[in-house]
C-alpha cells in the first residue's frame, strides 16, 4: 500500500498541528502507524490522499448512517450553501429539525441545537445543576461525554487509548463535583444515590457505552437508575450522542423503553456536520435563557448547513424497514466475526453488539464494564487493524471504540470483509504460536 503522501503530510502537519491532528486517536499511536490522509468519501468507502480505498467501519465515529455523500443530503447542503453559509439568525430549518427530533424522542418537549455534542453534554450539565441547585455530577467509568473539564475523570476512548489517567490543567475544585462509578453495578449505583451526603444534581451515562468500546446495559440496569433517579430527585441524562438515531429513530431510551429527563444528541442529526443538541422535560427546558435564566449561547447554533443536512438525514431514517435492514447487516456480519473468532482465535475474542454498532475485543470472557474492557490485548488489536488497513478496511484506530456498519454497506461488501478479517485472524494465531 502506498503511503508516501500521507506521510508527507503528516510531517508537515507535526509541524503546525499538536501531534498533527485535530483530534488525538486520529494519530493512530495505539495502534503502531501514522494515519492515511482522507480526500473523499462515497457510500461505503473512503479514499485517500494516495489513492488507496477502504471499506469505512468507522462512519466519522458513528454519523454516517447513511454512508457517505449520500445524494438527499449532499444535494439538500448544495442548495443551502447557494442561500448562505452562516447568518447568526433564526431560520425555518432549525424549527423543522426540531419538529423532526422532537417527534422521534417523546422524552423531548423541546431542544436547543449546539454545534458539537461536548457542546451538548457541558450545557446538560448545567441546567440540571441550575434546575437541582446541587453541585454533584455521577458519571461511569470508561464512559466519554466530551471534553469538558467535568467528564475527564475516568473516561474512555482517546484518554484510556492514550494512557491519560485525566488531564492537567482540570482543576481540582471542578472534579471534586464529579463521581465516577463502575458502569452496570447496581448495588454502587444504589450506594452513591442515596448517600445523602453528595449533593447530586445529576446521573450522566451512555445507555450503550460506545467510547471503552460497545458494553450495553446489564438487564435491569438503565430501569434501576430511572427508578432511583425519579425517586431522588435528580436529573437523568442520557448521552446518546452516539446511539441517538442510530439505534433506531427513539435511540436506546426507545429501544429499552427507558425515559431520561435530558437527552444529549451529536452529529448523526446533521447528517455528519458539526451539530449537536440537548432536549428534554419543558420544565428543565424552559430555564434555558432567553426564557429563564440558565445561559447558553452559540453563533453557529442551527447553523443553516447542518440544519438542512439533519432534515434530509433524519428523513432518510424515516424509510420503512430501514433500522431492520440495517440490524440484519449487522447482525450477518457479527455472526461471521464471531464465527471466525471461535475457529481461528477461540476464547480470544469478546464480540459486543448493539444493534449496528459493534466491538471485538481481544480479551477472554465476557465484557461489561471499564474494568473488563481494559483487559483486551491492545497490542494484538494494533495488530489487527493494521492488517485489515493493508486489506483495505477501515477501523477505529483504538480497541476502546465502536465499529459501525452503514446502510451503505452491502452485503457482497460484508462477506469481503469476512474473508479479509480471516486472513488477518489466521495471522494473529500464527503469531500467537510462535510467542
């Protein structure tokens, strides 16, 4: 595979970018090489800089449902492009986006559009503080909701990829407001709840965990917590920036009949643009400013672009049978994973899925929480995803996160994806044999 302009890039990006991404997995450092340039995107596949394509797993971390450059949405942003880029104004497509999330998730009474899904948790946060008039943040361990000073106490995906046990520079009066607690035990969860001594203002979690990899819910975990959360008078906020519209047009709070108070949604609803948004009960909602007197603002908030890209996207969603075909897709190809796993790499592997979203993690036994996720052999993965880039597939550059099957995704695509993920799992027992 020739990678010469990618490399080239990259050195002079070192130069003028810290690491030389915009984001830090993106420099691919857990697993063992320098990151391929992108150039463009259709349907199912990427191309970069120097002309190598691959089969895309990653979907820009979880967006592109739809594959890339799908035609609605591509033609829809054409034509809002032609009106403007950015006004700082009200416009109708923010109020029809709106009409369209809203009706999706009936725990949303209304919904304020940011541009990232950081954004998003960060202004959650402090309506339920102002709501509550507490202080205390819970969290779970491994779970990432952005990069907020709040959220980096024992968060997953680049922080655990990169071995940060936080981050300097987060003051220690800040993290002191904030619990971490082990993601599906219910008897620390109902401990923490109760401790009167906390001052909790609020429960933030991933229904699906996607960021330590993919762990759904343990059985009667996410009931547990809305149950305790109602009876204690804190504010339950669900965090489907990633699951939002991507398990379905309900999320996971439709898909395991839960009702959060605040919802957090990321860039699945603008079809892949910078946006995201939090929405939920109308009497948390309606202390936002100018209504009352909890503050938040943004210029580029409903920006028209991702405004309209969201309307063709969610639309799209909207297709019949369309979450049904994409979890038989899913489901096919992680019944192949699995299926290679137990010949070639038996008891090596853990394969996690929830719906379209899905992790292999090289580890024995079963994983569920943050504890277990960190056992997975990241060397062995590194290993993996650097075959399967050579065979011209596309992962996440990190064991701690989510690979995701599109829409786009064939099923011709899938089975080569099989037979390519057998020759990388023969290799990897190979070279297991020989330690």
């Amino acid at each position: 595979m020739v990678t010469g302009k990618s490399k080239a890039l990259f050195q002079k990006a070192r130069n003028l970018i810290p690491g030389g991404v915009n984001s830090p997995v993106r420099a691919c450092k857990s697993v063992g090489c320098d990151p391929v340039f992108i150039e463009r995107a259709e349907g199912s596949r990427l191309y970069d800089v120097d002309g190598n394509a691959y089969l895309d797993f990653l979907s820009s971390w979880g967006p592109m449902i739809l594959g890339h450059n799908h035609p609605a949405v591509t033609e829809a942003v054409r034509q809002a492009l032609g009106r403007g880029t950015s006004y700082g104004a009200p416009t109708p497509g923010e109020v029809e986006l709106a009409e369209l999330v809203v009706a999706a998730l009936p725990s949303m009474a209304k919904v304020r559009f940011v541009s990232s899904g950081t954004e998003a948790t960060m202004s959650a946060v402090r309506l339920a503080r102002g709501f509550t008039g507490r202080k205390v943040v819970v969290k779970f361990d491994g779970c990432y909701h952005g990069h907020g000073d709040t959220f980096l106490v024992k968060a997953g995906s680049g922080v655990v990829t990169l071995g940060i046990p936080g981050s300097p520079g987060v003051p220690e009066d800040i993290v002191r407001n904030t619990v971490s607690i082990p993601y599906n035990d219910l008897p620390t969860l109902e401990k923490t709840l109760r401790d009167g001594n906390l001052d909790i203002a609020c429960v933030i979690v991933e229904p699906v965990a996607g960021n330590m990899g993919v762990i759904p819910p343990a059985p009667g975990f996410l009931g547990q917590l809305r149950a305790l959360t109602a009876e204690l008078g804190i504010v339950l906020i669900f965090d489907e920036v990633i699951t939002g519209f991507r398990l379905g047009l309900g999320g996971a709070q439709g898909r395991f009949g839960i009702t959060p108070d605040l919802t957090c949604l990321g860039k699945i609803i603008g079809g892949g643009l910078p946006v995201g948004a939090y929405g939920g009960k109308r009497e948390l909602m309606d202390l936002i400013a100018p209504e009352g007197p909890i503050y938040q603002a943004g210029t580029l908030s409903g920006n028209p672009l991702a405004m309209t890209a969201g309307i063709a996207t969610v639309k799209a969603l909207q297709a019949p049978d369309f979450y049904d075909e994409l979890e038989a897709k899913a489901a096919f190809f992680a019944a192949g994973l699995n299926s290679l796993s137990e010949q070639y790499l038996p008891g090596a592997v853990a394969l996690n899925r929830v719906g379209s979203m899905m992790t292999p993690f090289f580890t024995t036994g079963p994983v569920t929480d943050f504890t277990s996720a960190t056992t997975a052999d990241t060397v062995r993965y590194a290993a993996y995803w650097r075959e399967m880039l050579e065979q011209g597939v596309y992962l996440a550059p990190s064991q701690f996160e989510a690979a995701f099957v599109s829409a786009a995704h064939t099923r011709q695509e899938l089975e080569a994806t099989l037979e390519k993920t057998e020759s990388a799992f023969k290799k990897l027992a190979k070279q297991q044999k020989t330690r």
